[in-house]
C-alpha cells in the first residue's frame, strides 16, 4: 500500500533536519587560530589554555585516573601528552596498545575529566626516555640509518607507525567530539644536527593526511630565531617555544618567535617548573614562588600567551625505558620536582599553582584531592638468587664482539665471553675501541667461579688486569644505560662491545655473546 505523500515529505524532512542538525553540532566544536587577534579559538570564542605536562608512560595504569583527577583539580584546561614510538612498537611487526600501554583509553579518561589533550606524536620525543622514543630495532636494521631525517628507509618506518598510530587517535580529536585541540609532530628539530627541511615537510604532509585538514599541527623549539628556522621551516606549521620561568617582559621572552613567525598565538609548550635528574646528579629543584610568580607574569599579559607546565606530574622510568646522555644518562625516578610527586602527592607547588589559576578563573577550586595511602613494609630479607653470570640463555657465536641490538638487545645487559688460559700470574692490558655504556670485568676459572675486576665507561679504552692467573674465560657484562636521547650523539647509538677488543696488543676472535632480555626470567644455575 502507497504511504501517502505528506508523511513521506515528514520523514524526510526529520531526517534532513537531524542531519543537518549533527553537522551544526562538529561544527560548532572548532579548535582554530584568530590570525587577526593572534589569539585560538574555541567554538568561535577566544580561547587561552593553561596545560600540564603527563607522560603516560610512566605512570601505571592503575593511577592514571588519579593523577589525572589531580591535574584537574589543580585548574588545568589541558594536558600534554607524549606518544612514545619504542613504548608501543617493540619489533618492526609487533605493535602493543594494551595494558599501560593503551592511549586511546588514556585519552578518554582526560576527556571524562573535562581535560582537553595536546599530543606530541614524535616520531621522535625527546623527553629524557630511551633513544627519544625512536625503537632501537632501527639500529638493528641498519645501524647507518640516518634517523631524524627524510632518508626514505627511516621515513618508510616513520610511515608505518604513523598509519597505525594516528588513525587510532583521530577519532579523539576535538572536530570528532574527542579531547584532541593539537598534535605537535618532531620536537626540538631545530637543535639537531641534520636540519633537513624535507623530512619536515614529509612529516606534515604525512600527519595532515591521516588526521585530516582541521587539526591545528604544531613544532616547537628553544627561543632561539635560528633553532626556530631549522625546525619550523614549514609556515603550515604553528610554531612554538619552550623557556623557564623568567622577569624579562613578555614581548621580549616571545621576540624570536614573533621575529620569525608574526600574529600568531604565543605558546611556551614546555614551561620548565623543575628539572630532570641524573646518575651522581643531585636532586633538582625550582622554587615554587619563582615559577607561579613568572606564570603569573605570562599569562597576565594578554590571552596570546599560553603556556604548558612542564612537567606538572612526572612518573617514573620504569624498567630501562630513562634516556641516555653523555657523560650522564637520566635516574629511575622522573619527578621532575613536578608539583605532583613521583608517588602522585600534592605538593606545596601544587597548592601554589591550584591557587593562581583559580584566582585567574575567578570560581571556587574544589574539593582538594587526597594523597594515596602509604604503608611501611618493615624489614625486608633478601635472599642470594644467583649471579647474572650464571645465566643459561641462548649463546650467538662470532670472531668479533657483536652489537646488542642487532642480537635484539634493546636495553639493560649483555654478557661477552671469550676464552682466554692463563696458569701463572700475568698482567694483562685490554684495549677497547669503544665500549657503550658500561663494560664490567670478569675472569671465570675451571670451577665457573668468577672474579671481578672492575668496570669502564665509555669514555675509557684501557684496562689494566694484574696479578692473573687460574683463568679460562674473560667475561664481559656490557651495560646499556639508556640509548642517548638528545643531540648529534644519538646517530648511530650502538650499545655493548664495539669494535675489536685487544689483549697485550693481539686481538681476540672466538666470542659468545648471551643477550640478558629479562634478568628476572632467566635460567639460573644457584652458587654460593
């Protein structure tokens, strides 16, 4: 039976209108720049945001929605996030989402909080953790890969994480109802040493292809106008600065960004309020007056100046994940003197910064967040398990030392172990071309005990072995002690033995090498 027409014209026009109505709503929901007024916009509304920096990836999930509440709490608008490459790709065909790893669900959690999100992607971080985010599988695959740069083969991995990454939080960007208002691709370009314009350009064209043409993408770099042209070069870019709390007036402290790029917002997306640690370092702090105060000083002076505190929870470099450095790689502990501790405590810097951008927002701040319960595990007895040496992995046969990543030693140990017969007391010199990080020496006797020596960093080429004797093996623990993060020093950042290693000036050729993956899954074999 025909439907008669007027209530087909009904339907369709409920239809129409709803969807008309659903494209009224995304575009209402705009994250966009007011090149005029030099301000973003929000919805069509001026919009000023004060962000904290939180790293996911050291924080375990269990916590994720109390630190989070915690930012929240403290007068946040955003957070800023980085997306480590190694974190979720750990060989070229595994990729791993789960678990402490799982971003999008992350993300969501921000949203549920009413934080909105500011991503930084990479491919490459920085941010103190291992090769800058970049898997160590690279140098496996050719350890001349010139990372960082538009050679095809490193772009060709680029390309197949991006594919992967991107398209997962694209449904979470701010056009599609998500939390995402901006994705920051690179970090830092202009301190590196390649400044290849191509390879940003490629990576522009390659973000803005998989997110779509509204996002706002962004770079930043130290307040410096030749840092800013190597790594901004690409005027689609929204170019950004990083700099510490400081009393010079604010134009002056944006000059180089308006020098280089004019009536765009101004952005400090990495306002340091304390600093990072490192191995024989002390503990650094920045005195939390000085940094609200100098917050206070930027964002008072009009709504162009956004700022993102860096970092506003810190975490933890569990497992290997700290960066390298030369001569000192980064501690476990990443807690930055962040306003919220390692642990996830509010600290005084906390309360001095809840209580400014309240002010600012002129409402009561709520209820103040409590501190996780802390217990004292009393006295703990540790027992002797066995040694590292004893370990009974899978053995890699070569006439010369072999780097660790090509065995797919990405972190922590490797033991090198060669034969070496001595009966009477002898010296013995060991000469190295390079050791990378941290070579501990061992000799092992017919019994398989072993004796320890001492140990070389990288810096050092020679060791001096006295008195030697009842010996039938040299034995090396090679110790990864993160791959270099920063600067010129990360190409080509092989890790163990490498090179020949000489012995009273003849080389030795007959070495095994066991990769140590896991050192609290291994085979042991118990001494005392």
């Amino acid at each position: 039976m025909p439907l008669p027409l007027i209530f087909v014209l009904l339907v369709f026009s409920l239809c129409h209108c709803s969807k008309l109505n659903s494209q009224h709503f995304n575009s209402e929901r705009s994250f966009t720049i007011d090149y005029g007024n030099h301000v973003f916009m929000k919805d069509g509304a001026p919009f000023q945001y004060i962000s904290g920096s939180v790293h996911y990836s050291r924080i375990p999930k269990i916590y994720w929605h109390d630190r989070l509440y915690k930012m929240k709490a403290s007068g946040l608008d955003a957070i800023q996030i980085y997306v480590p490459w190694n974190f979720h790709q750990p060989e070229e065909d595994i990729f791993d989402f789960t678990g402490d790893r799982n971003l999008t669900e992350f993300i969501s959690l921000a949203s549920s909080l009413d934080l909105l999100v500011i991503a930084r992607v990479g491919p490459y971080i920085c941010a103190e953790w291992d090769f800058g985010g970049l898997p160590a599988w690279l140098l496996r695959v050719n350890p001349l890969m010139k990372i960082r740069s538009s050679d095809p083969e490193y772009m060709k991995y680029v390309r197949q994480w991006f594919n992967v990454l991107l398209p997962s939080i694209k449904p979470l960007l701010y056009e599609n109802v998500g939390p995402i208002i901006m994705v920051q691709l690179e970090n830092e370009y202009g301190s590196y040493i390649n400044c290849d314009q191509k390879y940003m350009t490629e990576l522009y064209d390659l973000g803005r292809s998989l997110l779509g043409e509204n996002i706002l993408i962004f770079t930043t770099d130290g307040a410096d106008l030749q840092l800013l042209k190597c790594g901004s070069s690409d005027k689609r870019y929204l170019a950004t600065i990083d700099f510490g709390p400081t009393t010079i007036p604010v134009p002056k402290a944006f000059e180089p960004l308006e020098m280089f790029r004019a009536n765009q917002p101004w952005v400090n997306s990495e306002y340091y309020v304390g600093w990072l640690d490192v191995w024989n370092g002390i503990h650094n702090r920045v005195d939390p007056i000085r940094a609200a105060t100098a917050l206070n000083h930027l964002i008072s002076y009009s709504e162009r100046v956004n700022v993102n505190i860096y970092m506003f929870h810190g975490g933890t470099n569990f497992g290997f994940w700290n960066g390298g450095a030369r001569p000192r790689s980064s501690i476990t502990s990443y807690d930055y003197d962040a306003p919220i501790s390692e642990s996830g405590d509010i600290t005084w810097k906390y309360m001095v910064f809840r209580e400014l951008l309240f002010k600012r927002k002129g409402i009561k701040p709520p209820q103040l967040p409590q501190n996780t319960t802390k217990k004292a595990y009393g006295k703990v007895k540790m027992m002797l398990k066995s040694h590292l040496l004893t370990n009974k992995g899978p053995v890699t046969h070569a006439n010369f030392p072999v780097h660790m990543e090509r065995l797919r030693q990405y972190n922590g140990y490797m033991i090198y172990s060669v034969p070496l017969t001595i009966d009477k007391p002898e010296k013995l010199f060991l000469d190295f071309f390079r050791i990378s990080d941290i070579a501990h020496i061992f000799t092992g006797d017919k019994s398989g005990r072993y004796t320890y020596y001492g140990s070389l960093e990288y810096k050092d080429k020679v060791f001096k072995m006295d008195n030697i004797h009842d010996v039938q093996n040299l034995t090396i623990i090679a110790e990864n002690a993160g791959h270099v993060n920063y600067g010129f020093e990360m190409i080509y950042d092989k890790k163990g033995i490498i090179g020949p290693v000489f012995l009273n000036s003849k080389v030795l050729d007959v070495w095994e090498m066991i990769p140590i993956k896991d050192p609290f899954s291994l085979d042991y074999v118990y001494q005392k």
